[in-house]
C-alpha cells in the first residue's frame, strides 16, 4: 500500500539566508539576520517532521541546508514567493499526497502544526495581524493562485472560495507569530 495515501506533504519556501530578514536590518547584523533565518527555519522543519517533507528555495545554501534537515528540495531559481509556491505544489501534486501543507519558514512557535486538522478543503492560519498567511493546507489539486504579501490571508480566502472550496480560517495563537520586525523579534527572544 502506499504511504502517501495516508501522509500528507509539507511545502517550505526558504528565502536565502543572505537576503532574509531585511526587515530587521536595523537591529541585527547581516550575519545575525542569517543566523536568525536559519534557527527559524529549523525549528518549523523539525515541526513538519511528521510530514514528507519539501523545501523549494533558489538559494544553493538553502538547498544544502534542507537536504541536512531531510527534506526534498524543489529549485526554483528567481521567481518569486507566490511563484516559487505555486510551482512547489504543482510539483508535489502528482505524487499523490491527499493534501500539502504550506508554511514560512519564520514561525517562532512552529510546535502546533502537526496538529492542524485536514478538513479536505483549504485551511489558512493568518498571522497575529489577521494580514498574512502563516500556514496554509490545501488539496493537492489546488486551483487557486497563491498571494502572499499585504492581505493575503483574506485574498487566499476570497480565491479560495472562488475556486468551489471549503475554507477554514483557523486562529491559532503560537502558529500566528512569526518574526518580521522589531517587535516580534522582542516576543520570540522573550
């Protein structure tokens, strides 16, 4: 039997650690900023360990990086998140996987997310501003684009419902953080 039948896929899109974080270049250095992305960053892939697991990055670092944590890693070079994304799942969806869970990679609690139930439609978890979309699952036949930046919790929604699927926003207070400026940056290190 196969086992893909009844696990689910984690998508993770890491951003080059060089280029991460430049919200924060006020308070941290470069190197401080990359050291940052990446204890983030493991920290969400230890939590997909009960995922397959898929990393899609255009970053050769990255790419090293997720091999070392176990994950698959999908190459999209200079395309963009949403692209980067869209191609990820398209790339996971014929393998079979009833589902695939998206999430950043710069959760500061990621611990929860093993535990998001799959409903068999789309689940978006938003961040702490009800703004973005920290974790997303959908069906691996997804047929709506990807918009992550300003809004793009509720513009996932709108899509979501257009393309004929059940939604379920789920508001999940550690799953909500992650860590964009100063501010959250105070919370996670507190």
């Amino acid at each position: 039997m196969d086992t893909k039948q009844h696990r689910s896929a984690a998508l993770v899109p890491i951003k080059d650690f060089a280029q991460a974080k430049a919200r924060l270049s006020g308070v941290l250095t470069p190197q401080e900023r990359s050291d940052l992305a990446q204890e983030l960053a493991s920290g969400v892939l230890r939590a997909c360990s009960l995922f397959d697991l898929f990393v899609v990055c255009d970053a050769p670092e990255v790419a090293s990086f997720a091999n070392d944590h176990g994950a698959t890693v999908i190459w999209t070079p200079e395309v963009g998140l949403n692209a980067a994304v869209r191609f990820g799942v398209d790339h996971i969806s014929v393998m079979e996987y009833p589902s695939i869970l998206i999430s950043h990679a710069d959760l500061a609690d990621p611990a929860n997310i093993g535990s998001l139930p799959d409903h068999g439609g789309v689940l978006i978890v938003p961040d702490h501003r009800h703004d973005g979309t920290n974790v997303m699952r959908v069906p691996r036949s997804c047929a709506f684009d990807f918009y992550y930046g300003a809004r793009s919790s509720h513009r996932h929604e709108a899509a979501a419902r257009a393309a004929g699927y059940e939604v379920h926003v789920v508001h999940d207070e550690a799953l909500s953080h992650d860590v964009d400026d100063a501010a959250d940056l105070a919370r996670y290190r507190a």
